[in-house]
C-alpha cells in the first residue's frame, strides 16, 4: 500500500471514529443515568435505591465481561468481529426497551421495572464486550500524540449535538408536550435507539489495521495470574486503579443529583432536560481546554477533571442554606446555583473519562493492551455496587452527607493523581 494511500486510509478511519463518538454522545443525552434515567427510575419507583440500582447494573454489566474477552481477544489479529455481533445485541436491546416503555410501562409498573432493569443490564454487559475490541482498534489507528485530541473532538462535537436534544428533552418530559409518563420517557428511549445504531454502524465501517500480536492463546489461569503481576509490577498502573477507586466514590453522588433536586429542593421536574443541558454545555466547553492540556499531559487532564467534581457534592451539600431568592428566569437564587452543580460535574466527568482512557493505553503495551484494559475495568468491578449502596444509605443518613463523604474522596483521588508519572508514549 502506498504512502498516500496509507495516509486517505488513516484519515477516513479517524472521520469514522469521530463519527462514532458524536453519534454515541447524542445517544447517550437521551439515557444519561445521572439526569434522564435517574428521573425516570425516580418517577416509576419512588425510590433512591432503585436510582443507585441502574447505575451499578450499568457499571456492574461494563466490567464483568471484560476478564474473559481480553483473553479472548489478545492473540487475535482482528478484533472487530468481537464489536459487531454485541453491536446487534445492543441495538436489539434498545428496541425491546422502547417498545416495552411505550405498551406496558403503564399497565404494570412493577413488572415492566424488573424487564427493564434485565433488558439495561444486558445491553451494559454487551457494550463491555465491545469495548476491549473498541479500545484496541482505536488505539492502532489514532497514534498516542492524538488520541487526547480524538477523544476530545468527539465529545466536543458530540456534545454540542447533544446541547439540543437537551432542549428537546426538556419538551418531552414538560406539560407542553402533551405526553404523559411513560410514553414522554419512550421517546427518549426511541431517539436513543436511533443515534446508538447509528454511531455503531460508523464503526462497523472501520478498516481495523493489522498489528503484530501474540501467535497463541494464553490459557485463562495464565492470563489471571498476569493482571496480577501487571497490578505488582506497574506503578502508574497500580496508581491509576486506586485513583480511579477514590474518584468513583467521589462521583457517587451524580445519580441523586436530580432526585434531591425534585425532592428535597422542591425544583420541578421539567427543569431535567435544562440541567443535561448546562451538563452537555459545560462538557462541550470543557473539551477546548482538554484538547489543549491533552498534548501535554493526560495526567493534568485527569488532576483538573477530579477538581471540578469536587465542586459539585460539595455546593450540592451548601445548596439547602442558601436563600430561595426570587430570580427572574432562574427561578429563584437557589436554583441558579444548583446548575453549578451540573456544570461542575459535565466538566470533571468529560475531563475524567477523557484521561481516563488515554493514560491507560499510553502505559499499556501494545502486545497486551487488551489485557491493560480489561484487568482495569475487572479490578475495578466491585465499585460497580457503590451507587446501589448509596442509595440504600440515603435511607439512614440523607443525601447532605453522602454528598461530603464524595468531596473527602475527590480529595483523596487529587493527592493520588499527582503521584502518577507523565507518561507520553506507547508502553514497552
């Protein structure tokens, strides 16, 4: 293949990528846990446990499987096959929600909870197979001096689009639309169907380049008895699980943002769709600046994104003691900061998932790379019932303090951070 021709093929994979990213960031506007499902499952259920629930079954159902398809994977030229058939599934998946939503969402609540709450797992457990093959795709073709740079386009164009379907959100789930629940959330759930069948499709339609991988197989006690060693034996590895062990109790509160807004602040429900969008707004914004740091330092990225999620428990728990001032279009001073708590929080999780991803595969070794991403998201498996158990301790000790608890972690994962080394190249 020819030098220009190399170039066209580089080229038309990262468009596909981006395309991919936009397209999966507007679907997941219309299903994100922390605002749109964590109001749905409030409104059906009436219960913090159940919104702690979906976002531990979500994370619970993205780690599990991947222990067992990066063993599969690692000594595999081609990786792709092992993204299309959970590609199916997913939008399969999505389909049977919607439907379900709309026909009995209603006429059975209880039942259609527990459907519901299988379906979502499923289609989670699916997308954790589809990342380990995603994760090496995207790093053979995006070389480690742009991948902060294409990570950073997709959410920032992404984000953007999602802007809007945070407007139309607000539509659907207001009086003005006309739609009762669930029939409002159904057509959430629609619209997500169609951007996430769309976004797959993009990738589907990447040609995955061939790089050198291990001739056989390792056999499974093998392969666990390495993510031990690589656990032992790394440092920045070793440092960036327990970083990512106090950040994710930092963001345990995310998923009771809204329902301790409804409840407990007295703000309407309607206001939903305006707080995914100061979230989407301030991650779109954001992006500019972690496309700037991204070629420096995707450990500053992850130092700033932490920062700003400190912000958001902690004026959360300040929120009650301010005075419910009239305030024009904002509603009242009250609720004009409580938006910071969103804006916060859109910035540090863009931030964190951003840097996230491309300090794990800067140190991973591009031989075992899927076993870097795999054991990461393995090990950090049990923080998947963190948000469940929050929400069954809203019960015993409200949400003010759960919300300082999250600061003192977002605190512990700043100091961790720091300790991890600059790390700008492939690792050996």
């Amino acid at each position: 293949m020819s030098d220009r021709t190399e170039e066209q093929e580089a080229r038309r994979n990262y468009r596909l990528l981006v395309w991919n990213g936009v397209l999966v960031n507007v679907a997941f506007a219309f299903i994100n846990p922390g605002i749109v499902l964590s109001a749905f499952i409030y409104t059906l259920t009436a219960s913090s446990f159940y919104v702690g629930l979906v976002t531990t079954i979500m994370g619970a159902g993205f780690t599990w499987p991947q222990l067992v398809i990066s063993n599969l994977v690692e000594h595999r030229e081609r990786k792709k096959p092992f993204y299309f058939y959970p590609a199916i599934l997913r939008t399969g998946i999505w389909v049977a929600i919607t439907l379900f939503t709309l026909c009995i969402g209603n006429r059975n609540p209880q039942h259609f909870l527990w459907v519901f709450l299988v379906l979502f797992g499923l289609y989670w457990s699916a997308a954790g197979v589809s990342m380990v093959p995603f994760m090496d795709i995207t790093a053979k073709i995006a070389p480690v001096e742009q991948r902060a740079r294409l990570f950073s386009v997709r959410r920032l164009w992404g984000g953007t689009l999602s802007v809007l379907a945070g407007f139309l959100i607000r539509y659907v789930l207001s009086e003005s639309s006309g739609l009762t629940f669930p029939t409002n959330y159904g057509v959430l759930f629609g619209c997500a169907t169609v951007f996430i069948t769309l976004g797959m499709g993009a990738f589907l339609r990447v040609r995955e380049p061939i790089h050198p991988v291990a001739k056989t197989r390792n056999s499974f006690s093998d392969h666990l008895a390495s993510g031990v060693r690589i656990l032992r034996d790394d440092r920045n590895y070793r440092r960036l699980l327990v970083a990512r062990t106090f950040w994710s109790f930092g963001m345990m509160g995310i998923p009771f943002y809204v329902p301790y807004a409804v409840s407990y602040l007295g703000i309407h429900e309607a206001t939903v769709g305006l707080f995914l969008s100061v979230s989407l707004i301030s991650g779109v914004f954001s992006n500019l600046l972690w496309m700037r740091i991204g070629t420096k330092s995707s450990r500053i990225i992850l130092e700033w994104g932490v920062i700003f999620m400190l912000l958001s428990p902690l004026i959360a728990a300040l929120t009650p003691y301010i005075p419910n001032i009239p305030l024009g279009v904002f509603g009242s001073l009250r609720t004009a900061l409580y938006f910071v708590v969103f804006a916060a929080s859109g910035a540090g999780v863009a931030g964190i998932n951003l840097a996230n991803m491309t300090y794990l595969l800067e140190i991973a070794p591009s031989r075992i790379r899927p076993r870097y991403v795999g054991f990461m998201h393995t090990f950090s498996f049990p923080l998947t019932l963190m948000p469940a158990l929050a929400g069954a301790a809203i019960h015993y000790v409200s949400y003010q303090p759960m919300f300082l608890i999250s600061v003192f972690f977002c605190i512990a994962a700043i100091f961790t951070i720091k300790r991890l080394d600059e790390n700008h190249g492939e690792g050996a």
